[in-house]
C-alpha cells in the first residue's frame, strides 16, 4: 500500500537504452545528482549530512577472510565503490581505480570487560564522524569489531556520492549472496553487470536533449512554473546565511491501532499509504503556516532507465509535489488530489531535480534550497536479518546527525523477514524526523509530530469533515495557549477609576506637585483641574452634552492635556486630531466622528473649513476664572473615553470608539508594570493624533508624575533629544519604533535618570545593548485595543534568540493566534493575532460593516457578551508564551508607527485625473529603512511626479505620501488578471545607479576581474552583492579556482561571509598582512586585465559545458 499504484506504469515514457562506455576512459563526469553531493560537500567539507552509515551485529561464527573476500569482489562488480572524485581543469571527475584487494579495518575489544558498550559506541561514531577525501579512496569504509569469539559488529560508513537507500539494499543483498556461496566454496552466482553507473551518468547528460525527457521538462514548467515562495515554517532560531548541515532525528512510531484504521482507510478510498499520510502532512503545513499552496520534496528511487535496478550508485532524485489544500473540503477529497499529484509525478520523476532548478531559476536565498526546504518521503522496510552461513547479521541503520533540508519527514514500514512486503503482519510504522537542529528546538519537532499523530487519525476517522475542523491541539496544549499564557484575564469590571477621576484625586493629594511641564510653562495639579474644569463649563455652555465628542486639534503641549481632560470632565469624548494634517484630512475625520465641536487655537482654527463648529482656546480669557464647577459627572465605564482615526481602506478614516473601562484598564497596567510614581518625569512625545499619546499623558497624570512635553525640534532628532532626555532627568519615555532604534544607537552617559524606555507601533528590529543604563519595554496593540495588548522587556543581543519580540498579554487582555478559521493554531505556528479582553474597543463610529467584520464574538472568553478583535497581524506562540510578530496578513503597512492602508493612498492617486491605475508598496532600502513607493499606469508627463506628490500631500498625512512615484506604461498582469507585484521594477532612478563604486585598490579590481569572468559581466561594483547579481552555489567554485589560480586559498564558506567586492577584498588584505604576505596583485595594465577576463571566460566555457547548477545556494 506505500508503493504508487500500478496505473503509474502506463503513464512512463519510453526511455532510450544505456550502453556501455570505453572502460579505457579511466576519467568522466559525473551524474548531476553526484554534483548536487559534490558541491555540499565543498561547501561543508566536515559534514556529516552526506554520510550513510550502518552497522551489522553478527552473532555466531564470523569469517573475516571471507569477509575480506566478499567486499573485494563486491567492489570489482561496481566500479563505482572504487571511484574517487578530484578536480582536474574543468571540475570535478569521475575516476575510476582497477579492482584491488579489500580488507576491512580489524578491531579487537574482546579483552574489555568493563564498559564494552561504551567502547564499541565511541568506535562507532569515530567512524561515522570521519570526513572522506572524495579525491582519494575509500569512499566507503568497512572496520570490523570484535566483540567475542561469536559475536562482531560490522560498521559500514559510504559518502552518498556513492549510493542511495536502493543500492543499500542491493549492497546487503550481494553481501549475503556472496558470504553463502563463498562459505560452500563456490565461486560468486551473480551475474556480470552489464553496464557501470558512469554509463548512467554519460547517457543521463546526451538524455536531457531527448524527447522524452523534453517531456517531463514541460510538465514541471507547467507545475512549477508560477510556484510560490519558500514555505515558512517557524522557527526556534534565525536562519543562518550558511548552511551548517548539523542534524537531529526524532523518531516516532504510530500509535497501535493507527496503521490498522489507515489500511483500511486506503482500501476504502483506493488510495495508498503513502498519498495518504502525505495528505495528512500537507494539512499540518496549512494549519502551521497558513499557506495553502505547498510544495514538499520526496525522494524517488528514479530509476526507470533501463538496467539500473542492479546498479549500486547515487540515483535518487528529489520531486517536488505542490498541491493547493482547500480547508472547506474533506480529508478524502484531498487524499484523492494527492493521489493524483503522486501518479503524476511518478511519471516524471527522472528528470534531475538539479537540471529543473537550472531551468527554473527560482529566486534563491542563501542558507536555503530552491523550491522546497520540506522533504516527506517513504523508505523501503527494514533490511532483514542476514543469514551467513549460520551465523546471523542483525542491520542497524545509523542517522549521520546531518540535515540537508530544514525538514526532512521519512515514512519506513516495518518488515519481519525477509521478502515481506510493507503490508506485512507486523503493521507498525514508524516515521523519523529529521530537522536541522540551527533551526528548531527538540520539543517544538516533537510538538509537530505529535501533531501529526493526532491529525492523521482524526483524518481518517471523520473523511468528510472539513480539514480545518481536523483535531491538532490537545488538550493540554489547549489550556496552555488560553490560560497558562494568558494568565491576566480578568472579570472587566476589576479595572481601575475613571482617568480624570484618578487625576482629580491626585490633585487632592498634591495640588502643588507639577503635572505638566511644557518648555517655559509649568502647571501644578490643582491649576490643571482647575482650567480642565472651567473649560468643561464652556463647552457644556457650547452644547456639549454627556456622550457626545469633541475633536481636540492642538499641538503637543499643556493646552492639549487641559482640553482632553475638560472634554473627560464634561461628560464626553474626545477625538485627537493632528494639527499638522491637512485641513480636509481633519474635516474628515471630523465628520466621520460626528464630533459637535473642535477645541484649536486661532492660527489652526483659520485653516479649518468654515463649517466647522470650533473653539479657540487662545481666544478666552483664562479659562480657571470664567465658569465654576458644572453638575455632578455622569460617567461611567460604560461609556466612551475617546475616538482616534486609523487609515481606512475605503478611502476614508475609520475612527475607532474606546471606551473607559479600556482606557482605565492600560492606564493601571501601565502604571504597576512601569512602577511610576510622584517622582517620575515622563516625556511625551508622540503626535497628539497617534494613539501612543494616550498612554503618555494619561498614567502620568493617574500616577502623580510630571509630563514633561520637548520642542518640536527636539521630539525627532536623535540626537537632540537624547540630550533633552538626559538634561531634563527624564525616567520615563515613549518612542515610535524607528525614532527609538537610532535613539538605542547613541552613546548615553552611565547614570541617566532614564530608567525605561518604551517603544512599539512597528517591528522592534534591534536589541538594547548590555551597557545601556536604562530597560527598552517594547510594547504591542492597535488602536482597536486602546493601543497596548501587549508587552515585554527586551534582552540585550546574545540573549535570545531571534529579534526582539512583543512580550505577553497585558492585564485584562486575552491573545489568540488563530488560523483563517479562527481555530487556535499550535504552540509555534503562525497565525492571525486576535485580542480579546477589556481592552477591546467598542468599534469603528458609524461602520457598522467594518465593525462586523472586525470585532466578533469570543468564543473562547467566559464572559457573556465578550468580543475579541482581528487584528491582521501575523504572529507565533514562542517557547514560554512570549509572542513573537511575524507580518501583516492584509495589504495594511506599517511604518513609523503608523499604520497605512495603501488602498487609501491609491484610491487618492486614482482621484487624479492623469492617473489611471495605481499600486502603493512598502519596500526596505539598504540601510533597512522602510518606505512607501506609488507604481502609476499613467503618460510619463513633465513634473506629473510632482503634481502627485502634491496632490497627495494636500489631502493626506505627511507619512502617507510616497518616497517616491514609478510612471509606467501598463501595470503587469498575472495570469489571474491581477497586478503582479513580483514584475513591478525595482524602486530607484532608471537611469545608471549613481550610487555604483568601481573597485579602488589593486584586490578590489583583480577580485572584480574574476567576478566579470565568471559571471560573464562588462562591470561589478565594490558594493553587489555576489548573489544578487546572479552569483549561486556553483559559481562560487568558479570564483574558487580563479582566486587559486592567484594564490588565495579561500573556502566557499567565505564567500558567504563575505558577499561583496568590497568586503572580500577587506579580508583577503587583512589575511595576507596577518601571515605577513605582500598583498600585490595588481595588474600591469589594463590590457593585462582584459587578456585574462577573455582566457578566463574561455576555461568557464569549457568548464560550463560539464558544470551544471547543483540546485543550492
């Protein structure tokens, strides 16, 4: 039932025949699947991923002699367990050496008598540890243990240039052959080969011109061709630009009970085992990433040419198998597809995975395989145990604690004896996971595993059922995710008093202590009440009423906390608009909240639409002597606190309701976790209309400390306020994510007043060093979650791994990582951020669609009437229950803090009449800054870029107009008919980069030189990026040799390290000066550059006529 179904045979092409070659030719090249080995072992020589190591306990008589003579005859049948693999002129050959006599490596631990065990496993993994010189034999090794007079161990270590799991089995079953008829004294029954592996790999080049094979090229441009980036698996650990290969194995066995239902399952859907434990390995992809469009890599034997069946030699070839998993549909109808992709690609399977790279060319990364990093395959059963002579050999196959992919999932059924096939009696099956242990931690595999286990019975329990109900958590990992790491929750009524209320406590306790200091102006507690006071008595004489909202349009400064705290004081809410926004921007936004009244100053007010009911607070006299106090206040938690404006994607302002009982819940929270007090001096910083405003005014004031408030020029420049800060004794800041990245970079004297400082509105990329005087509280949550959900001090870099992450949940707040069916997705995988808790908002104003969509029901909160909020930010569960931020699931960027909908800008692009399509992207520049590029369909005019920029400018925020504006001809299309992003240029002037650098010292040019030469490029700046010019894995053997030839030995992992001319040459100068070499290589002239380029490039054409990529970069 694991093999493919009979049908699969009909669908072969025929194959043209293998003859044998001029066995006078003692050199030839290589297959490709021997380059894709060759190449991994240059880039990590000592590696151990490219091992297969076995060992065999034979118990009874052993006859080493004849042991010695099975190997050697073993040997002279395959040519190649005696071919060697050096590099002569144009790259690496295959030789091969005449038959000699081989004797196995004799150990003899009989004598030990304590510790045996212990010996024989270090002998074991010495041997397995041992490096091979491919250019030398052996390439396999056979030592021998004695243990006993009747009892040995046989170790066997092979480098996979040499064979696959096939041959293995062909191996042991030509050893036993061989041991039994030498032991009766006959000579060897197996017949001559008729051809040699070096055949295969002769004919398997002249095949790829070859219509058949033209064929299986066509189909997998047909299934590839469009294929989706890398699937993202999360990981424990960041990726490293170098592939280490270093390996771990859980190894796993089917429940009792499992592979009986799975039998079964098959018969009755006509399926086999193997499509269908893959199906169930694909939803497990899905529910761990939520990417539906999959390919995984397999392993298959490839071996339809003809007479390869008795060949021992490196044929296996990885497929890749893409499915699209539709999560409505059931476990069968999948099963059915997989099936389908399966029988397809069995078709098609001998067409080097190597050479479908090449053509392909996918976008690489370095540290990464193309097309799938995700392996999931079936090995044969067990060998069985070997009868010799009386004696018998009991195979132990030995992982080589290497990976060659990030995941790499084998299926093996379990056989008793010997001719039983994988639906023997004995049933069991066992799965090994072997992973790359850089990249993920031992319990998180487990975790996956056992999330296999679980989902592959629940599958073929409940066919029909749609895959995104299948089971994956237990039950434990269940109560974990929604109360061990969300252990905060609480009733919402236990929040803390209503802020102005809190204020006004404070002002009884300390009247005189400072609340608000603003450059020269500095109020105390007790004036503070008073003006919020006699304003909320002007406004309730201006028609404000209880409930209604008051939009408050002033700059930074001791006006804007007076006014928020009146509008607070008369009962209603206030709605914060930036003064720096554009006047129909905040008219907008205005009306969208149906505010009744604007608090400004006169100069804002002038600027504002006359239809606007507003209030200049400059215009009054002092507003402490003009009203008393108003009636009792009716305000409870129930009610609303303050509306703020979000970017809509509709083209206009969503303008989200918060309400008290939220704004007092962050408000304590914040005041406990900071431990703020009297004392405390907190800087506010962020714009009036950004929600982070709200959290620097209002715990300040609830906790008795001082706002103190710097200079416009001040607030944005790094440098600048890094001096305010410490000038001022400030314990306390605020800092948008970017402004606080070049904030960390500065040097800081050993002992500020600074304590804490706190960032947060986009993705923390750095760690706060060591010696920094001071904590970085990086905190997370939408203005739809009164702009804190979550939080956590940040470790300095060496720590933890990873970039800094989003901390746990607040008090009173509840986080879920859901997929799109909002079913909690395990410990680890990614999926959409849900908030729930007190400090949910009550929706947008006058949206009631959006609200809908956005704020749903809790299905996981025991509170009636809870609702939680769909933030469409991605994140994962790390280990212990911090959160790592993952991306944007929707089109909605962030940047500077602010989130952007891009259908805003571009519905504001489109409204201009030059204009007729537009797309809005956020792309990084080198220095890692993020920044919105505007692609346009429209006539390249004189200064159109221009007239949009001011036209955006006139109706948008600053920080919604792009950094710059591309003028196409027509947007690319997909085959979809959608704009395909992928083809859109690269942002940048079109003319030649004016940035370029052309090499300056003697080591840049002749590094440049040979970069040109390999690369077959006129230029190459100190700058490129080796792999971003079109460098890849074997292009760096070519860049090898031609440093060789200039006497620097340099490794391929080098070139990794250091990717540009520039860096490089840093290098090899400071290499040369260590060892005390000259470091001259400078050219006569530049004909003498040229004249090399030109020989250069003629070596690369021969040595391209062999050198095919090996797939990896």
């Amino acid at each position: 039932m694991f093999g493919v179904l009979r049908e699969e045979c009909a669908l072969r092409p025929r194959i043209s025949d293998i003859h044998t070659g001029d066995r006078g030719v003692a050199e030839s090249d290589l297959s490709l699947q021997q380059e894709q080995v060759w190449f991994l072992h240059r880039l990590a020589p000592d590696s151990t991923a490219h091992h297969a190591q076995t060992t065999i306990r034979v118990v009874g008589a052993f006859d080493l002699d004849r042991l010695d003579r099975v190997i050697t005859e073993i040997s002279r049948r395959h040519e190649i367990l005696r071919t060697a693999y050096p590099e002569i002129g144009v790259g690496p050959r295959q030789r091969v050496h005449p038959p000699q006599p081989v004797q196995a490596r004799r150990l003899d631990i009989s004598d030990t008598r304590e510790g045996q065990r212990e010996l024989l496993d270090e002998t074991v993994a010495q041997e397995m540890r041992r490096p091979f010189d491919i250019e030398n034999l052996p390439l396999i090794r056979w030592t021998v243990v004695r243990l006993s007079a009747q009892e040995h161990e046989l170790i066997v270590v092979a480098n996979h240039l040499l064979h696959d799991g096939w041959s293995f089995s062909l191996l042991m079953r030509e050893f036993r052959t061989l041991y039994n008829a030498f032991a009766e004294g006959v000579e060897s029954p197996l017949a001559e080969l008729p051809i040699q592996y070096r055949d295969f790999a002769r004919w398997q080049r002249s095949a790829l011109e070859t219509p058949p094979m033209q064929a299986q090229l066509r189909y997998w441009q047909n299934q590839l061709g469009d294929l989706p980036p890398l699937l993202e698996l999360p990981l424990d650990h960041p990726r490293p630009a170098i592939q280490s290969f270093r390996g771990k194995t859980l190894r796993v066995e089917l429940p009792p009970g499992l592979p009986a239902r799975l039998r079964s399952f098959c018969r009755a859907h006509r399926a086999t085992s193997f499509s269908t434990m893959l199906a169930a390995f694909y939803v497990l992809l899905y529910r761990y990433t939520g990417q539906r469009d999959i390919c995984v890599g397999s392993a298959f034997a490839a071996r339809q040419a003809p007479r390869t069946g008795d060949l021992i030699g490196m044929f296996v070839n990885t497929v890749p198998l893409r499915c699209d998993v539709d999560a409505t549909q059931g476990f069968a109808g999948l099963v059915e597809k997989v099936h389908g992709v399966v029988l397809d690609a069995t078709a098609n399977e001998l067409l080097p995975f190597p050479e479908l790279v090449r053509v392909l060319n996918p976008d690489r990364e370095p540290g990464r395989n193309p097309l799938t990093d995700i392996l999931f395959s079936v090995d044969g059963p067990p060998a069985p145990d070997l009868d010799l002579a009386g004696a018998t050999g009991t195979i132990v196959k030995h992982g080589n604690g290497g990976a060659k992919t990030d995941l790499n999932v084998v299926v093996i059924p379990r056989a008793e004896r010997q001719g039983a096939d994988s639906e023997q009696a004995d049933g069991r099956i066992t799965m090994l996971w072997e992973y790359v242990a850089d990249l993920f931690d031992d319990a998180t595999v487990r975790r996956m595993a056992d999330s296999y286990l679980r989902l592959l019975a629940d599958a073929i329990a409940r066919p029909t059922a749609p895959l995104f109900r299948l089971t994956v958590l237990s039950r434990r990992d269940r109560d974990m995710l929604l109360a061990e790491w969300n252990p905060e929750r609480h009733h919402p009524d236990d929040v803390g008093p209503l802020v102005h209320h809190a204020v006004r406590a404070q002002a009884r306790r300390t009247p005189d202590a400072p609340a608000v200091r603003d450059g020269a102006r500095e109020i105390g507690y007790a004036e503070l009440i008073r003006h919020a006071d006699s304003l909320a008595g002007i406004l309730r004489a201006r028609g404000v009423r209880p409930r209604t909202v008051v939009g408050v349009c002033l700059p930074r400064g001791a006006d804007l906390v007076i006014a928020e705290l009146a509008v607070l004081c008369a009962g209603a809410a206030y709605l914060p608009l930036d003064p720096e926004n554009p006047p129909a921007r905040l008219a907008g936004q205005y009306a969208a909240a149906g505010a009744v009244l604007i608090v400004t100053h006169s100069a804002i007010a002038d600027r504002l639409p006359g239809d606007l009911s507003r209030l200049s607070m400059d215009r009054l006299p002092d507003v402490a002597d003009v009203v008393g106090a108003g009636p009792p206040d009716p305000t409870t938690h129930d009610d609303l606190a303050y509306l703020i404006a979000t970017s809509g994607s509709t083209g206009q302002p969503k303008i989200v309701m918060v309400g008290h009982r939220s704004l007092s819940n962050v408000v304590a929270w914040r005041a406990r976790h900071c431990d703020l007090a009297r004392a405390d001096r907190i800087a506010q910083v962020a714009s009036p209309g950004f929600d982070t405003s709200v959290t620097d005014i209002w715990p300040t004031l609830a906790s008795g400390a001082t706002l103190y408030v710097p200079g416009q020029d001040t607030r944005l420049d790094p440098e600048r306020l890094r001096s305010w800060l410490v000038d001022e004794g400030i314990t306390v800041t605020e800092l948008p994510t970017a402004l606080a990245e070049r904030v960390l970079a500065l040097t800081w004297p050993a002992r500020p007043a600074l304590r804490v400082l706190i960032t947060g509105g986009d993705r923390l990329r750095v760690r706060p060093t060591a010696h920094l005087p001071f904590r970085v509280l990086n905190e997370y949550g939408p203005s739809e979650t009164t702009a804190t959900a979550t939080a956590g001090y940040v470790d300095p870099p060496g720590t933890v791994p990873g970039p800094p992450d989003i901390g746990r949940p607040i008090t009173g707040v509840s986080v879920y990582i859901l997929d799109a069916w909002r079913q909690l997705v395990p410990p680890g995988a990614t999926g959409e951020l849900w908030i729930g808790g007190v400090g949910v908002a009550r929706g947008y104003h006058g949206s009631a669609g959006p609200t809908a969509d956005r704020f749903v029901p809790d299905p996981y909160s025991d509170v009636p009437g809870a609702r939680m909020y769909r933030t469409g930010d991605l994140a994962r569960h790390l280990p212990g229950g911090r959160i790592a931020f993952v991306g944007r699931r929707d089109r909605q960027i962030k940047l500077r803090g602010y989130r952007i909908e891009p259908a805003e800008i571009v519905e504001t692009l489109r409204a201009h009449p030059a204009v007729t399509d537009a797309v809005v992207l956020a792309t990084t520049d080198g220095t890692g800054d993020k920044r919105l590029i505007a692609y346009i369909e429209a006539d390249d005019r004189p200064a159109l870029r221009q007239q949009l920029r001011e036209h955006l400018a006139d109706r948008l925020p600053r920080y919604m107009v792009p950094a710059d504006f591309l003028l196409l001809d027509a947007l690319p299309l997909n085959r979809n008919g959608k704009v395909d992003e992928r083809a859109l240029p690269a942002p940048g002037p079109t003319e030649p980069d004016p940035g370029f650098r052309a090499p300056g010292t003697d080591t840049e040019r002749w590094l440049a030189d040979a970069w040109c030469t390999v690369l077959r490029s006129e230029r190459v700046g100190v700058d490129d990026n080796f792999f971003d010019i079109g460098g890849h894995s074997l292009l760096l053997a070519e860049v090898q040799r031609e440093l060789a030839e200039r006497g620097h030995d340099v490794s391929i992992v080098t070139f990794f390290e250091y990717p540009t001319i520039q860096h490089l040459a840093r290098y090899l100068d400071d290499r040369d000066m260590a060892v005390g070499a000259d470091g001259d290589h400078s050219d006569a002239d530049e004909l003498g550059r040229v004249a090399r380029r030109s020989a250069g490039r003629a070596r690369l054409d021969r040595r391209r006529a062999v050198l095919r990529s090996a797939g990896l970069d």
